[in-house]
C-alpha cells in the first residue's frame, strides 16, 4: 500500500467500502472474543474487538442518524518524536446529510492517555475535511438490553406477512405490546414484527423501562426512521 498525504488521499478515498486494515487480536482471558455484526442498515458484516466495541456498533445500526458502518477501513500514520505512531478508528459511521465520523470504542473505563492522544491527532486530519471524531458514549444499560433484545429481530425476514400500514394501524393508539399484537393475528406469530418494528423504528415505546408483553407501545408518524430515543 502507497502512503499518500491525507489532503490528497481523501478525495479519492470510500472508507465505507473498505476492508479491515486491522484486525483484533485474540487475548486469553476475555469474555468476548471479536467477532461480526450483521448490520440492518447496510446489510454487511461489521467486525467488532470488545463487548463495549459490539455494544456500539448495535446502537449505532439502530441509530436513525447512521446510514453507513464499517469496521477499521483506515490507519492513520504520522512521525512523533522521532518514530511513526499508527491508529486504525475503530468505526467509520456516515450520516444523514453527509457526514461522517470517525469513532473510538473505549469502553466503561474510558479512553486511555495514550488513545486520547491518538484521538487527538485524527480528530485535527477529521475536521480538515469537515469530518469529525468521537469516542462512544455510554448508554443507560436498560436502553442496552432494551436493543439487544430488538436486534434479534431486526432481519426483514420477521417482518414477513405484516405490512408497515397493517402494523402501525394496530398501535395507532398506544397498547399493551401484547395487545397489539393479538390485534395482528395470533401473539407468537406476529409479535416477530412488532419487534422488527420497534427495532427500525415503525413503533416506540419507554426505552428506558425494561421491554415486555405489557410495555406501552405507540405507532410513530410516517417519515421518522429506527431510533429508541438517544
């Protein structure tokens, strides 16, 4: 690979179609080994190194904003004190209207000095180019789980035999999750798509109370996309 300066790479440079530069190791003693995201909103694989990394990537996916995601497509490389420092951003994310922004995926713990540091010098090479960097904030373990759980849902095939029309109709006031579903068909064949249609954003509920059958769930107004409040 040819390095080229940053200006002038740009212009001709589609993060969100590029491969991993760099992979996540493999370390002894973690509870989460990396692995890939199926992602709703492009339909592709986005690797992740962390349970904090996943975490984000799922929001991310779910996120109204996101319209493009890909893992690591871009190492930045710069002389510092006499040697070459090298930082891959974990996350590329487009968004509505043409941004993009560059996110790292600290963790709880947040960013270390040396990531900071880092940050510090993509962040200047982002705003160059009217692009931005970010690390990933933490969000509410509630709205978390809340997610998790919708994200099983998120592939079109469990929306399969209800229409967004037949969907919203049956929430066009709000209801008990459970009883919209009944007005669907029968609960265990249809609650599938209610699920898919929280997770894209067709219903809404209270993201910050735990998701069951007898959560309050609401149709939202054409137009508005997935999201669950952030």
């Amino acid at each position: 690979m040819v390095e080229r300066p940053w200006r002038a790479a740009v212009e001709e440079l589609s993060p969100l179609d590029r491969s991993v530069v760099r992979s996540y190791p493999l370390r002894r003693g973690r509870r989460l080994a990396p692995g890939w995201w199926w992602s709703a909103t492009t339909g592709r694989l986005v690797g992740y190194g962390s349970a904090a990394m996943r975490d984000a990537v799922m929001m991310l996916d779910q996120d109204p904003q996101v319209v493009g995601l890909a893992c690591r497509p871009v190492e930045f490389a710069w002389e510092q004190r006499g040697r070459v420092v090298a930082h891959a951003p974990d996350l590329v994310v487009a968004v509505v209207g043409g941004g993009m922004h560059w996110v790292d995926c600290p963790g709880r713990g947040g960013p270390s000095e040396r990531l900071v540091g880092r940050a510090r010098v993509v962040g200047a090479c982002a705003r160059e180019v009217g692009w931005e960097h970010r690390f990933a904030g933490v969000v509410d373990p509630v709205v978390v789980a809340n997610v998790r759980w919708l994200s099983g849902y998120r592939h079109p095939r469990c929306a399969v035999g209800i229409s967004p029309v037949r969907l919203r109709g049956a929430f066009v006031e709000p209801v008990a999750l459970v009883e919209g579903a009944g007005r669907l068909g029968d609960p265990v064949a249809t609650l599938p798509g209610v699920y898919h249609g929280l997770w894209h954003g067709l219903l809404r509920t209270d993201w910050g109370s735990p998701l069951g059958e007898g959560s309050v769930v609401g149709a939202v107004p054409v137009g508005r996309q997935k999201g669950a409040g952030r």
